[in-house]
C-alpha cells in the first residue's frame, strides 16, 4: 500500500475529552445506547415498533427446526419490500415483521455498543450486547447464511432480489459490527459469524460464480473492513469484484428484474445498466462523474470505493472518488453538510437543486457523508475533506438526536413551518417534531455508531505523520516512526484557546493540524526547535518530539455570513450565520411565527452578541443580532402595486441547527433573506 495513505487510530487511542463532543459520546453510552435497546425489543410505549429481537428469534427457532430435519413452512411469503404481514396487535410469533433490511438496526446498534466498550469496560452492557451477539449466532444458517426474512419468508429465494432487498446491505451491517465487536471484546463469535456469511455470499458471487453486486452499498465498505481486520484477501476481492460489476451491461439489476417478471408472465425489459441510477449502477463506477440516486447509497458506495483505491493503490478509482466528491460537496450539499435535495427516492437532485423546505437532507447520508470524507482525507489530507465531514458531523447528524438522545429526526430540512408539515402533501416526509422511533429506523442507530467512534475522524497517521482533522479535545495515542507519542489536545472553544502536548513518548516525525477556514488566529506559540510548514490547508510541525513539547494558540470564532453560489435558486438573496464548525438557524420560540418575515444585513454578523442559553436542558452559544421584520398586516391584498415594504426593528436570535426543536414544535429556517436598501 502507498505509505503516504492514512488510517485511523485504534479507537481506544483517541479518548475524547472536550466539553462538546464529550457530553454527546457520554449521552450515548448512557442514555441512547440504552434507550436503543429498549426501542429493538419494542418496549418503548408509542413507538413505532422495531422488531428486531422478534425477527431475530423467531429465525433463531427456524433455523434450530431445519437443523433438527423439520421442514419448515414460512407463515408469510408475498416478497414484497415492506410487509407488515398479518394483524401486528396479535402478531404471530414465527412471522417476519417489518422492513426486509430491519436485521441492520440492531447490528447498528451492536457496533456502537462495541465502540463504548473499547473506550470503557462496562460489564452489564457488555452481557447485553452479548445477549444481542448469541441471538444472532443462533439465526444464522448452517450454511452461513444469515438475514431473518429470508429466513422466515423462503429462503429458497435468497439472493433473487439484490435490487431491493438487503441481504447485502444487512451482511455489511453485520460485518461492521463484527469487526468492532472483536476489536472491543477480543471475541471471535461475531466475526466468525460474519465470515461465514461472507463465505456463503461468495460462494454464490464473484468471478467464478454469479454476476450480482448490493442493491443499496455498504458490504463493499465493509469486505474491505473485514479484510484489513483479518488480512484475509478473498474479502477484499469481493469487494472489488462488486465494485467493478455495478453498472456494467447487461444489468444483473435488469436480468433479476426479468426473472421476477417472466415469472408473474410480463415481458422482459431491456438490459442495459442506464436505467439503474437511482441504484448507482447506470455505469461503471470507474467512469461516474456525478452523485446521484438514493443518497445514503451513493454516499456508502464512494465510501467502498475510496476504500478500493487505498488499499488497491488505484487511481483510476482515486479519480472517480474525486470526481463524486466535487459533485456531492460542490454542487449537491446542503451548508448543513446534508445531502439529499429531494424526497422522491431519499435522493440527489440536479446540481445546486437544493431546496429548504422540501430537503430529504437524511440523518444517514450526512453520516455516509461522513464515512466518504474520512476515506478521502485517508486518501489525501486536504482540509476541504476535513471541513464538509465537520460539517455533515456538527450539523445535520447531530440534528437527527433530539439534546436528551430520546427521539430523532430522519429528514433534517432547513426551513420547517409544522402547519405546513399537517397540510401539505408535499412535505409528508417532514416530520416537525422528533420522533421516538421509526418503522424504518435505520437513522439513530447509525447516530449512535458514528458519534460513538468520533475518534477515528479525530486524526488518522501513517508512518511518518499523525493528522489532525478535527479540533476536538482528546488524548491521543500515536506512534511515529514506530515509537509512540502521547498527546493532548486541548480545545477551548469558549475561550478561544488551543493546544497540543506532548505528554509522554520521543518520536521523530510530524503532526499536521488542520487550520479551520473558521478560526482567525495569528499563528502558533511554538516551544522548541519545530519547523512548520502549510500544505492543503494543514500546518505541518516536525521535529523529534519530546514530552513537554507543545503547539499553542489563541483564535477567534467571528460570526460570518454565509451565502450559496448564486446558482442555488432556493437561497438567492439570502444568508446564513455560522460560527465556528457550527450552522445557525432561527426559531419561532425566539422569533415569533413568520420567520419568512425575518429579513437581516450580512453585516449584522460584525454586531452578533454570543450568549448561552438554556435550549432544553442543555446550555449552548447563542446568537442575537440586529435585524428586521416586514409587517404583514392580515388583510393585506394578495397583489398590490409595489410598494417599499413596510419593516420594523428586529432583534434575531439564533440558535445551532442541531439543536433546533427541543423546546417545542414550531418554526425554524437556516436561510434569512437580505434586507432591501
Ligand atoms: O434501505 C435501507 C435504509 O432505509 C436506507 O439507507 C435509508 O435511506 C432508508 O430507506
Ligand atoms: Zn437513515
């Protein structure tokens, strides 16, 4: 492998100490992960239900009766995507219930169980994962095979419909978790279980078995996982092999398709890859230019891809991952590091489409964001990776979990009215208001295993250098050169202070330190001989380093005004507020209702006072600036010879984005129009 790529630290060498990131990684392991747990055993009172521990032991039942030389009868079989067979308030206990990719949730959840534990042994959490670990051992199959629908609904049929179901994507879940698992545990129980299945799956596809790749992607990130974890390569060419069938005629999505459709007697459709974008699967991937689709799809497979170009050392693949980097974060994302412009298919729209309202902007794509812009930065460390996966972390994956980790949002738009939410058809998927769980629930579950594994989008190293991405204060264990480095990295955000120690360990080497376009500052208090140099928005400090070296500094975070390119129609004339790696937003608790009328000056940012408030149960920096309000007097015509509009004084308030909504349902917009003058 090319010795100047980046990998992550084991996650037990990044402790997280700042103030921020530590409340929510400890709200996680206290309250989430818990409440989690609750919600897959469907015990959480007017919840939608999970069904993941029933789904799993009635296949557990199953497969114990097949092992005995029953034959067993599935209760249900109408292979649809989403059946809630049967009368759910009497369910049958041997019935699969819910989506066909349910089996993911849990194995989410099991993963970032597994991160808690490597940060901190905590025995009864650890026997209740291994509660989750042994029922999933005793529904796999004798064979390998391992997904509680087919299982339960004719397993006859597994693997005939790639498209839609989720085997795939339920074995890559399940790999992840795996390989956690172990690196937390030192057990083997999961990991064996997901080789097995890995076995099975390849022993169906692959060069010398059946075209086929996922339908909805992650298994490739995930074989590759597998692979860097046990070394074994028939993982990593796997995944290779499902990278390089995607897209390729004639379609394996299209001749599945014909199949199914020779079978209920309708004719065949054509072969050919191109109808498949939605699946990513339109044209080899080697030769995609631009996101498209299903967002959390697209976003995981960039993620196996960029995968496949470090470990393969591929640049024909590192060229097409940078490509869909351009076209996702220069012409597709949200300013709240969302993507997803439209709700039709939880998908990309057309470049600079990205409406407020009407935003998908799902929790699990910011996170694939997230997955993808970590893999680049192992790639190349360039600040512009670093910065789009601060965003996508600060803003809209943590807008999905409500301050108390109890409720969660699955779209995040940027602008909310919750009347319009009751009336309009078109904005049926937003919720205004989080939700305690989801009969699709795929969002929360991956909140809790991103921010529980925070350190490994901290810093990664090579040999010879140790990269810091983020500014979020932590321990770190590093090793340069083969020696290891302790380090402490302090944070201040408040205060505007930073720096980093070495607290014990010599090593020669460098550390790189992001500089964020947010922070002003007049450069580094350096103690002792260390030369600097900047490379793609990085300060590179080497020296042979010594305990008591340190790296200090003081900033600012000023407030700015953003505005989009002025090809994004939706935000013409309008700005946002950042501050620091955080996004803005106003809402009607503070503001009053009509936050259409709200109308500011960008320079207002200047005059912003920077206050804490209580924003329900947790105490947060707060914007207030001056601003003003059009008065829209009720029985206004609709259409009048123009006038200057009438407008009052205003003072704004904003709040962060990711913690909108938790004092009640009511208004909120990111996007402020500009005051006429
Ligand atoms: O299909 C599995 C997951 O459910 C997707 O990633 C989400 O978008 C939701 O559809
Ligand atoms: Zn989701």
């Amino acid at each position: 492998m090319n010795e100047a790529y980046s990998a992550p630290l084991p996650l037990r060498s990044v402790r997280v100490t700042d103030d921020f990131w530590g409340r929510e990684m400890e709200l996680i392991r206290s309250a989430v992960i818990p409440y989690q747990w609750e919600a897959l055993n469907d015990r959480i009172p007017g919840a939608a239900k999970s069904w993941w521990t029933h789904n799993m032991r009635a296949a557990a039942r199953a497969v114990a009766a097949k092992k005995a030389g029953k034959i067993y009868t599935p209760v249900d079989r109408t292979g649809d995507i989403a059946r809630q067979p049967q009368d759910e308030a009497r369910p049958h206990p041997d019935a699969f219930y819910g989506w066909v990719f349910q089996d993911s949730d849990g194995y989410k959840w099991l993963e970032a169980v597994a991160y808690q534990l490597s940060l901190r042994p905590d025995e009864a959490l650890k026997a209740q994962a291994q509660q989750a670990v042994d029922m999933i051992c005793a529904a796999q199959e004798e064979d390998g095979y391992l997904d509680t629908y087919y299982t339960l609904n004719g397993r006859e049929n597994a693997f005939t419909y790639l498209k839609d179901h989720h085997e795939l994507y339920c074995f890559g879940h399940l790999t992840e978790a795996a390989v956690a698992w172990k690196q937390a545990t030192g057990q083997d129980d999961l990991l064996n279980a997901a080789r097995r299945f890995a076995a099975c799956i390849a022993r169906r596809f692959g060069p010398k078995g059946e075209r086929g790749c996922p339908g909805h992607e992650i298994a490739e990130m995930a074989l590759m996982r597998l692979y860097e974890e046990t070394g074994e390569e028939e993982w990593r060419d796997l995944s290779r092999f499902f990278l390089d069938v995607r897209g390729t005629d004639p379609s394996t999505f299209a001749l599945e398709e014909n199949r199914r459709r020779q079978v209920q007697g309708q004719p065949p459709l054509p072969v050919t890859a191109d109808r498949y974008s939605y699946y990513q699967a339109h044209r080899p991937v080697r030769q995609m230019k631009e996101a498209v689709g299903h967002a959390v799809r697209q976003m995981y497979l960039c993620s196996g891809m960029a995968d496949e170009a470090r470990l393969m050392d591929d640049p024909e693949m590192k060229a097409a991952c940078e490509r869909l980097w351009h076209s996702t974060a220069q012409e597709k994302m949200y300013v709240t590091g969302g993507v997803g412009g439209t709700h039709v298919g939880e998908a990309f729209s057309r470049p600079y489409d990205l409406p407020a309202d009407t935003a998908y902007s799902e929790t699990c794509a910011a996170i694939g964001l997230a997955f993808f812009a970590r893999r680049m930065l192992q790639l190349e460390p360039r600040a512009e990776y670093a910065e789009v996966m601060e965003r996508a972390l600060y803003n809209t994956v943590l807008s999905g979990m409500a301050l108390d980790g109890k409720s969660f949002f699955y779209v995040n738009p940027l602008e909310v009215d919750p009347a319009a939410c009751e009336s309009d058809e078109r904005l049926r998927h937003v919720k205004p208001i989080r939700q305690k769980w989801f009969g699709c629930a795929c969002c929360p579950p991956n909140i809790a295993r991103i921010v529980s594994s925070l350190g490994q989008y901290i810093a990664t190293q090579n040999r010879d250098t140790l990269y810091i991405h983020l500014l979020i204060g932590s321990e770190i264990d590093a090793v340069l050169n083969g020696a290891p480095l302790k380090l402490r990295l302090d944070v201040d955000m408040g205060a505007g202070k930073a720096s980093l120690t070495v607290a014990e360990g010599s090593a020669q080497g460098a550390i790189a330190l992001r500089e964020p376009s947010w922070m002003r500052f007049n450069g580094y208090q350096l103690c002792g001989g260390i030369s600097v140099r900047s490379s793609q928005g990085y300060s590179i400090f080497t020296k042979a380093w010594q305990p008591g070296d340190s790296i200090e500094w003081a900033f600012t975070m000023p407030v700015q005004a953003l505005a989009a390119s002025p090809l994004v129609k939706e935000a013409m004339d309008q700005v946002c507020f950042v501050r620091g790696p955080f996004v803005y937003c106003a809402e009607e608790k503070d503001n009053g209702k009509g936050l259409h009328l709200l109308r500011v000056r960008p320079e207002a940012a200047k005059e912003a006072a920077v206050t804490e408030a209580d924003l329900g149960g947790v105490s947060l920096p707060i914007l207030t600036l001056p601003g003003k309000r059009v008065k829209a007097a009720a029985n206004a015509p609709l259409y009048a010879p123009w006038q200057p509009p009438q407008e009052e004084d205003a003072a704004i308030t904003l709040v962060p984005y990711f913690a909108w909504n938790n004092r009640g349902m009511g208004e909120m917009r990111v996007w402020l129009p500009v005051e006429q003058r």
